[in-house]
C-alpha cells in the first residue's frame, strides 16, 4: 500500500486482512461487506504506519463504571483473552461476554446475540 498508496491498493491491503477480521463461515460475507465500505485510504494509510507504534494495554480499567466487553472467539485483531487473563478486568462492575465463532466484527457476524447483550445490560442499568 505505501509504494503505491491509492484507494485500490487500500481496498486490496483491506481485503487481504479479511481472514483476520471475520470468522472462517463468514469470511465471504465480510469481503462482500468490505468491498461497499467507503473509507479514506490517506486515514487507512496513517493507521497502518500508526498501529505499528502503538503498545496495546490496557491504559484504564474501569472500577465503578458499568461495563459490557464483548469480543469474538475468532478474533485475532483483538483477542478476548487480553480481559480474560487480566485480573483487573474480574470486577463486579465489568461484564465480559464472547462471542463464539466470530471475529473482529462479533456486531455483524452475530448481531442479535451482541443486540441481546447490549439489551440485558441496558436493563441492568436501569434497574
């Protein structure tokens, strides 16, 4: 993509990065969905340089705010077992689901099981 930064190249870099993002049973669903998105490759560009910089750890743990922390067994971008394996992350205040067979995107590959999640804590929060 550097050598030949154009919306093309991004489009194909993005493509290529598929696997990573969607699980194995939607893997052509998700390039499907890739291909209509409209992005900026100049702001796809500056995050690929960016997010090699970047030391991913967690920064802040929520203590008393109410969270819901929901990834995907499949996902390899951001695996669930960084909260998992975390201590910090085992508090009362924190609500860690997976989501089982879906990748960096759990909110399409398996959207009413995220809906479902996202209604049960906002329950909890009214409660």
């Amino acid at each position: 993509m550097h050598s030949n930064p154009c919306s093309e190249t991004a489009m194909a870099a993005l493509l290529a990065c598929a696997p990573y993002y969607f699980h194995q049973d939607r893997l052509e669903m998700g390039k499907a969905m890739l291909k209509n998105m409209k992005f900026n490759y100049h702001a796809v560009s500056w995050w690929a340089a960016k997010v090699a910089e970047l030391n991913f750890t967690a920064q802040w743990i929520p203590l008393e705010v109410k969270t819901l922390i929901i990834g995907g067994t499949d996902d390899s971008m951001m695996p669930f077992s960084v909260f998992e394996n975390d201590v910090r992350f085992k508090r009362e205040n924190i609500h860690l689901h997976l989501i089982k067979e879906a990748g960096h995107f759990p909110w399409i590959e398996k959207f009413e099981e995220v809906k479902g999640q996202f209604d049960r804590f906002l329950a909890e929060l009214q409660a």
